[in-house]
C-alpha cells in the first residue's frame, strides 16, 4: 500500500502524459515521477558505463546504483541528471526511446527499478507516468488513468517536438518507429502497456493538453479531495 496518494497515469509513447503529468503534479503541488526517463537513464548511462547491449545483468546492475536527480530550470522546463551531466536532451531522443523500450523488458532491470520507484510515493502525493504504473507498480494507486491517442495523432505530435527543436526528422519514420514500440510494449512478457479494469481512459487524440489536465484534475479532486 503506498503510503501516500499516488495519481498513476500509464499510456503509449506520444500520448502527452509527460506534460500532463507536470502540470498536474505542479497544480497539486505533488511529486513527479518519471519511470519512463528512468528506464532511458538505464540505456544511457549503462551504455556510457561500456555495458553491452545485451548485458541484461549489466544493465540491472547499474539501474540500481545509478545516481539519478530530476529538476527544472529556471524557466520551468524539465532538467533530467545523471551524476552531474545534463542529459535531459539526450534522453528525449528516439534512439534513447527504443533503447528504453527494450531494456524496459528485461525482468532483471524492472525488478531493479521496482522498489526505487514505489520510493517515490512520498506526502503530500505522488503523480506517477509510465507504461505500467497502476498496474504493477502501484496497484493500489487511489486513481488510474490510461491516456492514449492515435497512432497518426502520437506521430505528428512528436515530428513537431522534433522541429522545433531543430532535429530533422521523418514524419513516416517516426510513424514506423511508434508503431513498433508500441507492439513490443503492447507484448512484452513482463509488465506490458495495458489499460486496467479500473482505470479511466481518456483518448487525447482531438485534445488540448490543458483540456486533459483540468479533466485528470477534476478527477483527483473528487477522489483524494484535494485542492
């Protein structure tokens, strides 16, 4: 049982819950969890460390020893980092997405992870975003939400993010990209993405994020009453 209010909010890739999950936790001024950037520090970091890429030991090891601080920056945007390197750009990559997604099925590296995200679960609460937080990580969370959207809607999302950051990148690309990842999250023997029985679905595919955020809000008010 957590043993604070946890708000988990699970979904693909391109779904917007990294936005979503901000502004609720900044609006609840709740903690922020971001299993997602863990499992990519895991890819990075194990890589820079020389772990091989099918080293799934190696992998676990360094998961639960690495030295991992999120932030923000002066003007409010995410600041992700490993020791005292900066790698918040870096782990927003796509490759850093598909290395994530596949170390993210490794049995060895979840169990690693499991207890250094169930941590987070800290007063006054926790809003959590992942693949599989209401259901493995905190079954017992107080509200479920399951935010999705299409498969097109993901990609276009993305190509933009992707532009005005000024990284090129191909729109029919990125769509193969997604669609891959979401078959191997969808299938993965351990842990996949999957929407559980008590969990809220919200399709964000014609939403505004602001109109996601106030509908998850709403929600979390009436459940935990807060704010």
């Amino acid at each position: 049982m957590p043993l604070a209010p946890v708000l988990a909010i699970d979904g693909p890739s391109g779904s917007g819950k990294g936005t979503v999950c901000r502004r609720l936790a900044a609006a609840l001024g709740w903690r922020l969890l971001d299993s997602g950037a863990l499992y990519r520090l895991v890819a990075l970091g194990a890589a820079a460390e020389s772990v091989t890429v099918d080293d799934t030991a190696g992998h676990a090891a360094y998961a639960r020893t690495m030295d991992v601080a999120f932030g923000a920056t002066a003007s409010g945007d995410e600041l992700i980092l490993l020791g005292s390197r900066d790698v918040t750009g870096l782990i927003r990559t796509e490759s850093a997405g598909a290395a994530a997604s596949r170390v993210a099925a490794w049995p060895a590296v979840r169990e690693a992870l499991v207890a250094r995200q169930r941590a987070f679960a800290v007063l006054p609460g926790l809003v959590a975003d992942g693949r599989d937080m209401g259901s493995v990580i905190f079954p017992e969370a107080g509200l479920k939400v399951f935010l999705t959207a299409s498969a097109e809607e993901r990609a276009a999302r993305r190509y933009k993010q992707l532009m005005e950051k000024g990284i090129n990148a191909n729109l029919a690309h990125l769509s193969l990209e997604i669609a891959e990842r979401d078959r191997r999250d969808a299938t993965r023997p351990v842990a996949p993405l999957v929407a559980t029985p008590d969990a809220i679905i919200i399709d964000s595919t014609r939403l505004s994020p602001d109109t996601v955020v106030a509908q998850v809000l709403a929600l979390a008010r009436a459940r935990f009453g807060v704010g």
